[in-house]
C-alpha cells in the first residue's frame, strides 16, 4: 500500500466503567492447542478479579478437563460443552453465560499476547462510544500476512459517525478477520445473539458487520496482540480420506454464512 490510511473524527471522550472482562475461548474436535491458548489468556497482565474465561468445546478429555478444573481453583473459569459445530452456536453459549462488560474471543489454536487484555481494558474504559476493537496479528505458520489480508498497514482508524460512508476502505483492512483479534462490548453483542448463534464459521464478519450497523466507534489498531496459527486441515481429519469432505463442507459453510 502506498499510502497510510487515516480517519479522523473528533469525539467526546466519556469515561465508562469496565469491571470485567469475559474472554470466549471456542474449540471443535481438535485439542491439541487448547491447554496453550488458555495458559496465553491467564498468563496476561489483567488481574484476576477482572477476568472471566468460558471455554466452550464439543468433547470431554480427562486431561484437558483436568486441567482445566485445576486452573479453575485460581482463575473465574467456566467449562461448558456444546455439541452444534457451528462457531456462531459455541460463541451465543458463551455469552449468555458470560459476566463481562467487554467479551472477546480466542480460538483454541490462536494465542494471546501478554499485554492484550489490559490494553482491550484500558480502550473500553477510557472511551464509552467504541463498541467494537480489532488489534493487528502476527501469522504462525506457512503463510504470509498479504495472504490472508490486503491492506494490513495503517495507522490507528478511528470509525465513528462516517463509518457507514467508509465501510469499503474499512473491510479492506484486517479488522473483519480474525476472530482472536476481535473484542466488543457486551451490551451490542448480547442484542444480536439470534443472528450470531446461526453463524457456521464467519463470526469474525459477522461481529465486523454489526458493528458497522450499530451507534458507536470502530477502533482499529496495528499493534500485534495477536498470534494467529494457520493449522493445518489434518488437525481436523482422522484420514485422507476424511480430507476432501471436510473442505468441501467447510466450503459451503462458508457460502452458507
């Protein structure tokens, strides 16, 4: 990109208490990443009494489980399971059971930064009129990041009252992918739990999508807070032969959404 995109707008700043943080973090079929995303989410420098973790998956493992239950002693962890493999169905289950004044989300093979939860903190409490936030990622794995988005380099976008005139420049940033990048405020996301428990796979689009519909501020940020593992199909398949089924249904799943 040649240029820096920039958008300015010149806002009210109302403080707004935030007490609680409830963190999603969503898992399918596949464990073997579920222990390390949970051990980034309470390894961050939030305190405690400020973070709610809901981890929703479709199976029991008595390792996972054990674990999980051991963190539970010292953390607000809550372990549900949901069988429906839609995304949108895992998230919908967890908000409603959630406590937080901002939800965000983590993906069982993503990982956070140590610094994300107090910065998503600080964001949401300082200014009331953002409703959703988006921080940039770093790629794990074979791909490369002009891959997987087209315009990844801009300065902080703050989207407010001309967000609906600019959505194009917007959705051709990152801000509408990646689910583990994502955090918006409880109180939009909870009026649109009907839409969102119906979501296959695109949740991340979808939340990007509301937030453009509804009244407040998109608040976009290049810092990586992120890492984003680009896993590999085989983490989903017992076979081969289960290889070429599962990308065709995950195709129209997609298409579905």
């Amino acid at each position: 990109m040649e240029e820096n995109i920039k958008f300015k707008v010149l806002l009210i700043i109302v403080k707004m208490d935030v007490n609680k943080i409830s963190v999603i973090i969503t898992a399918h079929n596949r464990k073997k990443y579920i222990l390390e995303a949970l051990s980034s989410v309470i390894n961050n420098n939030l305190s405690k009494d400020k973070l709610e973790i809901i981890i929703v998956k479709n199976y029991i493992d008595s390792v996972i489980d054990s674990e999980i239950e051991r963190l539970s002693k010292q953390y607000n962890i809550i372990s549900i399971i949901e069988n429906d493999f839609r995304l949108g169905a895992k998230i919908s289950k967890g908000v409603k059971s959630s406590s937080g004044d901002v939800i965000t989300f983590l993906e069982d093979d993503d990982i956070y930064l140590p610094a994300r939860l107090s910065n998503i903190f600080q964001i949401f409490e300082k200014d009331s009129n953002i409703i959703f936030y988006h921080n940039m990622f770093e790629i794990v794995g074979n791909k490369k990041i002009n891959e997987i988005v087209s315009d990844y380099r801009h300065n902080i976008i703050f989207a407010c009252n001309d967000k609906r005139k600019i959505w194009k420049q917007i959705a051709k940033t990152e801000a509408k992918f990646n689910l583990s990048s994502m955090a918006i405020r409880a109180s939009v996301l909870r009026s649109w739990m009907d839409l969102i428990s119906r979501i296959n796979l695109a949740v991340d689009n979808t939340l990007f999508y509301i937030s453009l519909t509804e009244k407040g501020c998109l608040m976009i940020d290049p810092r990586i807070f992120t890492k984003f593992r680009v896993s590999d199909k085989k983490d989903y398949t017992k076979n081969e032969k289960e290889l070429y089924p599962f990308v065709q249904f995950m195709t129209e799943k997609f298409y579905e959404d």
